[in-house]
C-alpha cells in the first residue's frame, strides 16, 4: 500500500475512533420529548376529607335556624373577594362566618 493511502486511512479510521468514543451511545435518545401524562390518582373513602358538623353554643337551634345560617354563611362566602384559591377561601369565609354565629365545628374521625 502506498504511504499515502496509509495516512488517508489512518486518519479515516482514528477520525471514526474518536467519533465513537465522543459520542454516548449506550443512552438511548428520548422517543418522545413531551412527558407521558401521570394515571389519575385513586380515591377513596378513607381518603377523603372530614366534613366538620356544625353545633350552637351555648344552647342548640332548631333545623330551620341553622339552615338559615347555613345559607347565610354560603351566600357571604360565595361573594368572598380575594386572590388565591376559590375552596380556600369559600372555606375561610364560611367558618369564619359560622363561628361568628355562634356555632363550633366539630368532626368525627
């Protein structure tokens, strides 16, 4: 072989060397940028929040009183302003309200 065709092969053969050193080929490329979306999460029962129980103090009303404050204490947290969450602030507007009316939330666990 001429001394010529030697270096042309030499540098060929040491220019495809250090292309595969260079390169990782045991990471396999992503297929697919754009993540997979995650399995909706499991509910249960048991997971579920307490719903608090509404008693007057000092002395217990009829039904028809506490449903009234119910839909009082509703209304004033429905029309809450505010920046953030809507349930947080439905939940902090309404038993604030319900405890200005004299009721204490008890839950059962």
């Amino acid at each position: 072989m001429p001394w010529r065709l030697r270096k042309v092969v030499v540098i060929i053969a040491g220019g495809l060397v250090l292309a595969a050193c260079g390169s990782d080929a045991s990471v396999p490329l992503p297929s697919d940028p754009v993540p997979m979306p995650r399995p909706a999460p499991k509910f249960s029962a048991a997971s579920a929040p307490v719903v608090p129980t509404w008693r007057h103090l000092p002395e217990p009303v009829s039904a028809e009183q506490f449903d009234q404050d119910k839909a009082t204490c509703t209304q004033i947290a429905r029309s809450t302003p505010g920046v953030g969450s809507p349930e947080i602030k439905f939940y902090l507007a309404f038993t604030n309200c319900m405890r200005s009316e004299g009721y204490e939330a008890t839950s059962k666990l």
